[in-house]
C-alpha cells in the first residue's frame, strides 16, 4: 500500500496506468485504516496520562513534518494560495475537532466514535443549502432526518448508556462539515498538498503554546506512539488525496465506511471492547443514510449536466 503511494507520487516511479481505479480503492481503505492507527494511538497515549494538548501537538507537528519533507522532495514545496483566509479557518477548524475527538476518545470506544462521525456528510447535506445554496431535494432531506434518528440510537439521550463525551463525537462530525463545505468552496484552486499543508501548520501553531507548557518526556514506548500516530496523519492524508486522483470520488465513497470494520477490530484488539447491539444498528443506519445521500447527489448531477 505504501509502495503504490509513492509510485503514485510526482517525480516518482511512474504509478500504473492499466489499474488505477484499484489502486485508488486500496488507497483510500489504506487512508482510513491509518486514521483508525491515529485514534487508537491517542486513546493509548490519553490512558497513559499524556495530556490531550500534548497529543494534539505531537499529532500535528509530526504531521507537518511529514508533509514539509514530501513537498521538497517532489519540489513541490510552496505555501502561496488563492484562498489564505479559507485555508486558516480549514486549519482552526481541523485542529477543534482533533482535540474534542481526543477528548471524546478518553470516555468512548472507537466503534462509537466513528460511528457518530460518519454522520458526517448527513451534517454536510443539511448545511449545504445555507452556506452554499445548494437545493435538497425531499429524498435527500429524508434520507438526512433517518440518519439523525441512527446518531440518536447509538448515543441514546436519558438512557444507561449515554455519555456526555458523546456530544463532543456529534460536535466533531458537525465541525468537520464545515471543514468540508470550505474545501468544495475553495475548489480546486489550491494544490492538493497546499491544502494539507497550511492546515497542518495552523493545528501545529495552535497547539503549541499549551503542548510546551505540558510536555514532559514519556518513556520509548508512548514516544514510538507518538510518532506512528504523526506519521500516520501524514501518510494517511496523502493517502486520501491520492486515491480521489486514481479513482472517481463517487467510486471511493462506499469504502471511507470501511473504517467502522478497523475500529471495532482495533478497538477489540487492544482496547477488549465489543459493540454493543444500538451502536451497531445506529452505525448501519447513519452509513446507509450518508451512501443514499451521496447517491442522490450524483444523480442530481448527471441531470444537471444532461440539462445543460
């Protein structure tokens, strides 16, 4: 996996041509599996008293370093953009959700985090019409309002089960929305890279002050963490960035959920958790709701451009 990405990379072995859409659906299970190592290591890091503004930090610059050291290589490296205003709200916003998803991690298992978050391009869908005037039609609306009722499910309001931490999950999905409205505003008119790197370094800023006031020195094995967890932000993002290059987003779509499969593996693995039945029946609804939702987004489209 790692081998095609950098085949993949300008100025790089030539990537394959007879097989690219593959390439971009092992890219993409690769990205989101690498995102799960980055939850896993920060619930470990946070279970071993490192604190949360530490990993964030650790998260972020190791990241960052990652990206800067790509960029020379390729001779890519630039920080111009059309958009500098957008891209350090992209970054604020990324870095509030990395720390409330880290805060939620300390009380939640994974399988409920990512859960929730794939609630994600449901906010997305019901923001759209206010920040970008874009027209929902009823299906799409009601595909929205039954994903909803699965995120009520899995945290369950007023019941045993329910934990204030997962409000932090639900606030997480909704900030990333608005990551994402802000990426379709801005197009593509930044490079790709650009658009990882500035808010890379915007999280890093941010985290700084407090990450130094809180750093100590762990022993090796939460260090090595520390650095898996960086490099697979790093990794993972390029990841992600490469598979939309190999593969069309409407055909990577279905494979970002796949995600839920390494959460519970990893989650019972390391952690000894198991889901329970409501986090497993809400997570099969809101992923059916958000693939419907984007199903009917390309056909809205396809007759778009039949129309014109």
């Amino acid at each position: 996996m790692i081998g095609l990405l950098f085949m993949a990379i300008p100025g790089s072995a030539q990537s394959p041509q007879t097989d690219n859409v593959t390439t971009g659906i092992v890219l993409m299970v690769g990205a989101v599996a690498t995102f799960t190592i980055i939850d896993a290591c920060a619930k470990y890091l946070l279970a071993a008293a490192v604190p949360p503004m530490m990993v964030v930090f650790a998260r972020y610059s190791l990241s960052l370093l990652y990206v800067l050291g790509l960029m020379w290589w390729t001779g890519t490296l630039t920080f111009k953009s059309h958009h500098p205003g957008l891209q350090v709200l992209r970054g604020v916003l990324l870095f509030a959700s990395t720390l409330m998803n880290f805060i939620a991690l300390q009380y939640l298992r994974l399988d409920q985090t990512s859960a929730i978050f794939f609630s994600n391009p449901l906010w997305v869908c019901a923001l759209s019409p206010f920040l970008l005037g874009e027209r929902i039609g009823p299906r799409r609306w009601a595909a929205v309002v039954i994903g909803f009722l699965g995120v009520l499910l899995i945290i369950r309001p007023g019941a045993d089960g329910f934990h204030w931490a997962m409000l932090l999950s639900v606030t997480v999905a909704v900030i990333t929305s608005l990551y994402q409205i802000i990426t379709r505003k801005i197009g593509g008119r930044d490079p790709a890279l650009v658009s990882l790197l500035l808010p890379s370094i915007v999280g890093s800023a941010l985290a700084m002050p407090m990450g130094i006031l809180n750093w100590h020195v762990p022993v090796w094995g939460l260090v090595a963490l520390m650095l898996l967890m960086g490099l697979a932000g790093g990794i993972g993002h390029h990841m992600l960035i490469k598979a939309h290059t190999m593969a069309p987003a409407p055909t990577l779509a279905p494979f970002i959920y796949t995600q839920i499969i390494w959460m519970i593996i990893v989650g019972y693995v390391v952690f000894g958790d198991v889901p329970d039945i409501h986090t497993l029946v809400g997570a099969g609804i809101v992923v059916s709701s958000g693939l419907y939702v984007y199903y009917r987004e390309q056909v809205t489209k396809r007759r778009t451009l039949r129309s014109t």
